[in-house]
C-alpha cells in the first residue's frame, strides 16, 4: 500500500469543506424557494451561477496571480460569501413576506464570490502536490472524491434535518463558508507575481479565444457549451420535482417524496467512482468518445426523470441518479483535463477559463433560463397536482430530446485523432485505484 502524504489529508479535507458548502444548498434550493412562494424564479438563482462565472473567477484569478496568496484568496471569497448567505437565511426567516428582490441581490453576492473558490480550491491544491512533489494527474483525483463525499454528507444533512424546505440550509452553507474561510489559512503558501506585466487581454484569460481559430477546439468548446446547458437543470427542478410527489394521493406517504436530497445523493455516490474510471476512460478511448458517454448519459438522466415516480417506478429515479456520475464527471473533469493537454502552456490557465466560460457560464445560464422558461409553461402554470406532473413528464423528455440531438450532432462533426494505448490505460488505472484505495483506508482509520 502507497505510503500517504500528510498534504493529502489536508487536501481533502479542504474539498470536503469546499463542496460541503455548496451541497448545502445547490440541490435543495428550488425545494425551499417553492415553500415561500418564488417557484416561478427557480430558474433565476441557478442561473446567477453561471453569470458570475462569466467574470468573478478571472477577476479573483488575478489577484490570486499577483497580488494575495491563492489560500488567502481562498479565505477572503469564502468569509464573504458565507457573510452574504448568512444575511440571506437571516431575511427568510424574518421577513413576514420574502420577497424576490432582496433574497436575490443576497445570494447573488454570495455565489459571486463562492464560484471563485472552485478554482482557487484547485491552485491551492496543485501548488501544494507539486511542492510535495507529487503528480496532479495521479493524485488529484482521489482527493477531489472528499469533494463530492463533502457535497453528500451535505446534502443528507439538510435532508434528515428536514432543512432543505426552509433557509436553514443558507445558514448551514454559510457556517461551512466561515469555518473553511479559517481552515483554508492552514494550506501551503503559493506564490504571486506582482511585477507581472502584460495586456488587459492577458490578465483576463481573453488570449485563449484564439483557441477558436483551431477548427477541432473551437468545435469542441461550442459543444461544451451546449452539453453546459444540461448541467443545472436538475440541480434546478430534481428536489421539487421528486417532493412534488407528495401531493399526489398515491405517493404521499412515499419515502422518496418525503427524503429528495437523499435520494438525489445517489447521484454524487455515483460521481465518487466515475472520477476514478477517467483516466483509464480518456487513455483507452479519448476524448470524444468519453464526451459522448456522458452526453448519452445526460438523455438517459432526464428520461428515467420522465418515466419514473417515488412509487413502483422508483428504480427508474435511481438508475438516473446513477447515470448522473457519467453525464457529469466524464464531462466537467476529463474536458478540463484534455484542454490541459492540447493547449500551450503560456495560456494554459486561460484556456481552463474559457472552458469554465463556455461551459458553466454561458452554458449553464442559458440552459437554465431555458428550463425555467419550460418548467413554468408546462408544470408551474398548471392548477392541479396531476397536471403539474404531466408537465414534469413533458419537460423532462424535452431536456432529454435536446441532449439527444447535442450528442449525435457532436458524434457526426467532432474528430478526434486519438489512438487507445491498451497498455498505459491498464497502468494508469491500476496506480489511481491503488492511490485511491489508500487514501481511503487512511481516511477510514
């Protein structure tokens, strides 16, 4: 068994904290705003998401570089941030009426300055393996699973607490923020480059739009703007939509109408193990072929959505679930990793920008919008608990339809010249899973 590096603990624990603050909230969101009476603004909270993703990590990303060390970056963006979802929670539960306007400019400052801390989260941990010496490609992955096992434990905390119906989750969210705004302050210093010169152009990450002028990058990031535009969705509309089935006589006293977050937990488990499946999937198959498992994966995520109930048809919400881990994984962290490897280094951190850009920004913001758009033709407009259900069935399949038709699109235009390498992809999977199982027996002890 691998020997484990003190840094990988800390490591972990860092993306335990980051994701526990997100998973707080981010699922359960949509649930709480119907309770209060804004169901027809779901849409809109989501997709402040992607708006500030559009500017606020650049911005954030240039101080880090020259001005304020990426872990004291880090601290700084999650002490506001979880000071502005704290006054969030503090307005829900005191206002006699909560109203659009105010919860809205709240969370909005709030996730303006959390997005940020996605990427600073990762400088900080590829400043501290290199200094540790240690391989990012190898080592990282294991270590962004406590991510996702921190988004979990928040998620079914606010589930069994029952806090995913109220704004209690804002207040548990903005508590994670404060105690990682100290823990953060723990990690390894990294470095910054105040005598950096350059043009505005550079220091925005504009440079990698050149990228553009490559047929072969430029078909791949307009397709991950259009796969971008799946990946709020059922962030958005899972929780209410499965604890809708609580006003339907035959699913009331169902167990996954009344525990939502915990079922939709099933779907990051299933992102625990897909993140260790990448570098063998990347290595024996490339690129497009992983892109197109996880655009199929997206159809069959919002199809099983479509078909299933919290009743008989409760399997099919659970193989959904399980699919998500594909639909998600082997589209955000292998696209990352495959523009680290086909771009030049000078703007390297500029092109995963840009991905970030057209994926979770432009993306993910149009996407939700247009869910919104969907959702309250089809389902919020109606006046009965049964109509409403016949919308979800409607919309659901819309979303597949439209994922089904960006992946066949994709299948028929994108060219890949990857050539599987059998023998590397077996090794390469055998030293991640022996890291991983490790790491995780470490952890465990």
């Amino acid at each position: 068994m691998s020997k484990i590096h003190p840094i990988q603990v800390k490591l972990a624990a860092l993306n335990f904290l980051e994701f526990g603050v997100w998973g707080a909230y981010l699922i359960s969101l949509g649930n709480f705003l119907g309770r209060v009476g804004l169901e027809t603004h779901i849409g809109w909270f989501y997709a402040v998401q992607g708006i500030v993703s559009l500017f606020m990590p650049a911005v954030a990303g240039i101080v880090a570089d020259r001005w304020i060390q990426a872990q004291r970056m880090l601290s700084l963006c999650h002490l506001l941030a979880g000071a502005f979802m704290a006054a969030a929670g503090i307005y829900a539960f005191t206002a006699t009426q909560v109203e659009f306007a105010p919860l809205f400019a709240l969370y909005t400052c709030s996730v303006a300055f959390f997005m940020p801390t996605i990427g600073l989260a990762n400088s900080v941990a590829f400043n501290a393996l290199n200094r540790a010496n240690l391989d990012t490609i190898t080592y990282f992955p294991p270590i962004r699973v406590f991510g996702t096992i921190g988004f979990i434990c928040s998620m079914l905390f606010v589930n069994f607490t029952q806090f995913q119906t109220n704004a209690s989750q804002l207040i548990t969210s903005a508590v994670l923020s404060f105690i990682l705004a100290i823990y953060a302050l723990t990690m390894p210093s990294c470095p910054v480059n105040p005598a950096s010169s350059g043009s505005l152009v550079d220091s925005l990450g504009l440079r990698a739009f050149r990228l553009f002028k490559e047929k072969r990058m430029a078909i791949f990031f307009i397709f991950s703007m259009f796969l971008g535009v799946s990946l709020q969705i059922t962030n958005s509309y899972g929780n209410i939509f499965i604890t809708s089935f609580s006003d339907l006589s035959a699913y009331a006293d169902s167990w996954g109408a009344r525990n939502a977050n915990a079922l939709i937990s099933i779907s990051q488990m299933s992102e625990t193990l897909c993140i260790l499946l990448i570098p063998f999937c990347l290595k024996r198959f490339g690129i497009k072929w992983v892109m197109l498992m996880s655009m199929f994966a997206w159809v069959f995520r919002f199809g099983f959505f479509g078909l299933g109930d919290t009743g008989s048809g409760l399997w099919l919400l659970i193989i959904s679930c399980i699919v998500y881990g594909i639909a998600f994984d082997f589209f955000n962290v292998s696209g990352g990793l495959y523009v680290d490897k086909q771009t030049d280094k000078n703007i390297r951190s500029s092109a995963q920008g840009l991905f970030m850009i057209m994926t979770n920004g432009v993306g993910a913001t149009i996407g939700t919008l247009a869910a919104q758009a969907i959702v309250n033709h089809f389902v919020f407009s109606q006046t009965t608990p049964e109509a409403q259900h016949t919308g979800w069935t409607t919309s659901w399949f819309i979303f597949a339809g439209y994922a089904l038709v960006v992946a066949v699109l994709f299948m028929i235009i994108f060219k890949d010249n990857h050539t599987p390498d059998p023998a590397e992809a077996r090794r390469l999977i055998e030293e991640t899973d022996s890291r991983a199982d490790g790491f995780v027996e470490k952890e465990t002890i």
